[in-house]
C-alpha cells in the first residue's frame, strides 16, 4: 500500500533518470486493481520539447520503499 505517483521524466538525461527528477508528476487516489487509466496534456511550458524522448514511471511509496509498477518510454514527434 502507499501512494501511486505517476511521472514523466526526461529520458534523453541521465541525471534527471538518476536523480528521479520529473517534469511533471500526478498523485493518483484510486482503489487498488490492476489498471490505471489516464488523460494528460504535455506542454512545452511544463518543459516538454518535440523530437524527445521521455519516460513514463508509475511507482507506489517513496524513496527506499518505492516500487515501480510500469514504465515505459515514448517519443514526441
């Protein structure tokens, strides 16, 4: 049990993967099941850039009690 947070980090950077730093990042409250269904809008003002790739990470807890769930990686055109 924990909190689901579900992130976008910059995949094109090893510091940020390293670092866990995401450029944007939603708490989910949902009971617990085996899928997750989302909607989101990335923009260039959250710092999203075209011709990049990106990480999407779902995790439960934080820090050394954080597990991933799912992630997987894309590419804007």
């Amino acid at each position: 049990s924990g909190p689901i947070i579900v992130a976008v980090l910059d995949s094109e950077s090893p510091e940020a993967l390293q670092n866990h730093q995401a450029l944007v990042a939603w708490d989910v409250n949902m009971k617990p099941g085996s899928s997750l269904g989302m909607r989101f809008l990335l923009t260039v003002e959250q710092g999203f850039q075209p011709s990049h790739s990106y990480l999407l990470r779902v995790v439960q807890g934080q820090a050394k009690t954080e597990k991933i769930l799912a992630e997987g990686e894309f590419h804007l055109e």
